[in-house]
C-alpha cells in the first residue's frame, strides 16, 4: 500500500516504482491473453523448486459500505480487496478493484494520518 498526496502531482520514487512495475504487470497480462509464450516474456527468469501454492496476508480495509456496485445495501459491513493507496489525509482509498471514500474512521483503532474535518 503507498500512501499519497491528493493535493499534489508528485509522489516520490516509491510511487513511481510502483507503478512501473504495475505498468509491466499489465504489459505481460496483455501479452498472455493475446497468446504469448511466457518464455518469449520472461527474459532469464529464476527457477523455483518445490514450490507450493500458499497465502499471505495483504493490507486491506473493513468498515460499513454504501453504494458499492457489487454488495448492495446501507451500511453493509464488508472487508475490501488489497489496499493499493491511501491518501495522507485519510479521505480516500484505492483497493485493487475500487477507489472508496473514506468516511468517519472506526474509533477503536486509532488512524495513523491526520484527517482534516469533512
């Protein structure tokens, strides 16, 4: 998850990096979908043995929903896809599928960024 500025156009090299290497991710997708060989993409890639699939845990959002296009209803507790960017003023979230407002935080968890008055 990166933090960033909605007040200003620059975000620093962390940002930057992440996005280029979503950039590159898509590029890939892209080329899969229209039928490339991953081999013809992948350059001299490392080799994993023993591999497995396994999970992780991944930054994210809970709170009561209003409006979303897929969970209908007020209020809806939900608990959102990986958190990708949250503004440092604590208004706005993107998730890998959505941008979401962000409404009164839970007061039982304390907010890490100053939030300005709505």
């Amino acid at each position: 998850m990166l933090m960033f500025d909605p007040k200003r156009k620059t975000h620093g090299s962390a940002f930057n990096q992440a996005l280029e290497r979503l950039r590159i991710l898509m590029a890939d997708m892209e080329a899969v979908q229209a039928g490339l060989d991953p081999a013809s993409l992948a350059g001299e890639p490392p080799l994993l043995n023993r591999w497995a699939l396994t999970w992780r845990p991944a930054q994210c959002l809970t709170g009561h929903s209003t409006g979303h296009p897929l969970l209908p209803g007020g209020e809806r507790e939900i608990i959102t896809s990986d958190l990708q960017l949250l503004s440092r003023d604590g208004c706005w979230a993107r998730t890998s599928s959505r941008w979401y407002r962000l409404g009164e935080p839970n007061d039982a968890q304390p907010m890490f960024v100053s939030r300005p008055q709505h």
